[in-house]
C-alpha cells in the first residue's frame, strides 16, 4: 500500500512541476492564479500522502499550514491585480485629451 501511495505523491508532484512551468509561461493573470492554487492544493496532496505513509501527524499540521498560505497567497494576488488594474485606468483617464 505504501508503494501506491508513493507513486500517487509522485503524480501529484509531477502536476505540481507542470504548475510551475504554467506560472512561467502562462498567458494571463488567471492562468497564474489557477496554477498557483494547484501549486498549494498539490503540496497539500503530498503532504497528507507523506504523513499517511510516514505515520506522523506533525507532517498533518504542515498540510494545514500550506492550505491557509495558499489561501492568503490567492487573496494577495487577486487585491494587488485589482490595485494595478486601478492605478492603469486612472493613468488613461489622466492622458485623455478630451478631459
């Protein structure tokens, strides 16, 4: 059961790498943000797997600890997104001749 277990973190570890290379490259600001939560969901997937195969309930708290970082982590992103789209429509609306 352990090996099976083992492979499944593995998976999820490779999933977590395409993650990565997603945050690189990616397209737009939603990309980012959804493989920054894969990131965070996928180390929490490992971890659990770890402690179920380890037998250690510390390894548990790390899981938690993780989960609410990639919480706050998504929260950062989606404010400072919001702050930047602000300040570039109030620098538009300043350069309009019109006005």
């Amino acid at each position: 059961m352990n090996e099976f277990l083992y492979l499944a973190a593995t998976v999820v570890l490779a999933m977590v790498a395409l993650g990565l290379f997603r945050i690189l490259y990616g397209a737009g600001e939603a990309d980012r943000l959804m493989s920054a939560q894969l990131i965070g969901s996928g180390g929490v997937a490992v971890l659990l797997l770890l402690s179920v195969t380890m037998a250690s309930s510390a390894i548990v708290d790390v899981a938690l600890l993780l989960a609410l970082l990639a919480a706050f982590a998504s929260v950062a992103f989606v404010s400072t997104a919001e702050e930047l789209r602000a300040s570039v429509s109030e620098s538009e609306a300043g350069d309009d001749p019109d006005s």
